[in-house]
C-alpha cells in the first residue's frame, strides 16, 4: 500500500503528454472531477474515434487528443453541463497518474486546473493551511491510477 501524499491547497502539477510546463492547480474537495482550462474547444468526428482539438491557452498552439467521453457537470449554482473528457497523465507529489481530465473554459477563474475529489480519494491528505508543498522533481516509481468511473 502507498502511504498518502499531504498537498496543500493548490500544488504545481506537471501535465507531460501536453506538452506545456507545470501550472498551479487548485485542489477542491467539493469538485468531483478535475477540469483543466482549455480554449476554442472543437469536436472532430472522424473514424475510428472522436478527437478533441483545443488550446492550452488563448492563441497558443492546438493540442489534439483522442475524445475519451462526456461528463455531466453540475456547477455551484445547480447548473448541469456536458462536458468533454480526455485522458492524460499527472504529475504530482513526485508521483504520477493516468487520469481522466474534463475541459472547460476557465479564462475568468484564477486556477487553471481543478484536482477533484475523485482523484484525490487514490491517496491525498489535504492540508488546507498549506499550499505549493511539492516540487515537481519525481523521487518515487510511476504509480498507474485505476479508472474514474
């Protein structure tokens, strides 16, 4: 068993298959799944599977990945959205995860990503009083999350 990491309330998490340096995520235990800031979201229809293209930030490059699903989002209004989900992996507390991430449009927010609790629950005690506990240099083997389901 792998003892539980302490992170505070935002960490710099590494996101390796985007190609994009480390971004200040903060960590939300009354979000359910993370979401990752991306712009001019677009669905491609294509066989053999739906892709997603999208920017990491207005005017950058376009990040293409394979469309893994839709998740039902309710904000903290009540309001329910779909919204896109890929897969790609995290790197946090020296370790990694293959996780599912869901896109939105987070330009007017403050934190570009959101850590969910449903990725936190796989072995993250949160220290709310803390922040940025973490470098991103790794000093443990690569740890495989299961599905989020």
């Amino acid at each position: 068993m792998i003892r539980p990491a302490i992170v505070g309330w935002r960490e710099w998490v590494g996101l390796p298959e985007l190609s994009r340096p480390p971004i200040l995520a903060k960590i939300d235990t009354g979000a359910w799944s993370n979401t990752l800031h991306a712009a001019d979201i677009e669905i491609i229809e294509s066989s053999p599977e739906t892709r997603i293209r999208f920017r990491l930030e207005e005017g950058s490059r376009w990040t293409e990945r394979p469309l893994h699903r839709w998740r039902r989002i309710r904000d903290t209004g009540g309001h329910e959205t779909m919204r896109p989900v890929i897969t790609t992996t995290i790197e946090i507390a020296s370790r990694d995860f293959d996780v599912e991430v869901c896109l939105a449009d987070r330009s007017q927010l403050k934190h570009r990503m959101i850590l969910g609790r449903n990725f936190l629950r796989l072995g993250f005690v949160v220290n709310p009083s803390r922040q940025c506990i973490h470098t991103m240099i790794r000093s443990e083997d690569r740890i495989e999350m299961g599905s989020m389901d």
